[in-house]
C-alpha cells in the first residue's frame, strides 16, 4: 500500500460530550491526545491506538514553560511563597 493511500482512508472519532462532533484519525497515528470540544468546551482524551475516546480533565498550567535555570528557578519559588 502506498503512503498517499493510507492517508486517504481515516476514521472519525466521536466526542464522548457531543457525538455529533469528531475528530479525524488516520490509521498511522498512535498515542494519545487531550482536545478541547469545539461545542461544549469540555476536554476529552483520545486514544488513536484503540480508536476511543473518554472524558478528560483540565490540566491547568501544562502550557507553561519550567523556569530556564536554577536562579529563574529560585525568584520564581520565592514570589510564589513556596
């Protein structure tokens, strides 16, 4: 099979918040991923692997970048109180 023909054929995974919303998998992909449904807001998690979907939780701060060295590191810990 040629690579342009297993990037034709895709599943379309349900939501498990709103069905009618989905997200596209391609046989290729593995892993998972956390995603924001685009009707409700909540978060879900998808696992291209088994080809299911489950709710999610909110991971607050994941987009925050850890301090680039120890004395960033130390002003941060001390403005913080920790």
């Amino acid at each position: 099979m040629k690579e342009d023909e297993v990037h034709m054929t895709f599943v379309k995974i349900p939501y498990p918040c709103c069905p009618k919303e989905k997200v596209v998998a391609y046989p290729t992909a593995h892993g998972c991923s956390s995603i924001k449904c685009p009707n409700c807001g909540k978060y879900a998690v998808f696992d291209y692997d088994n080809l299911t979907a489950r709710p999610g939780k909110v991971c607050r701060g994941a987009g925050k970048r850890p301090p680039a060295n120890e004395q960033t590191a130390r002003t941060t810990r001390a403005a913080l109180g920790s």
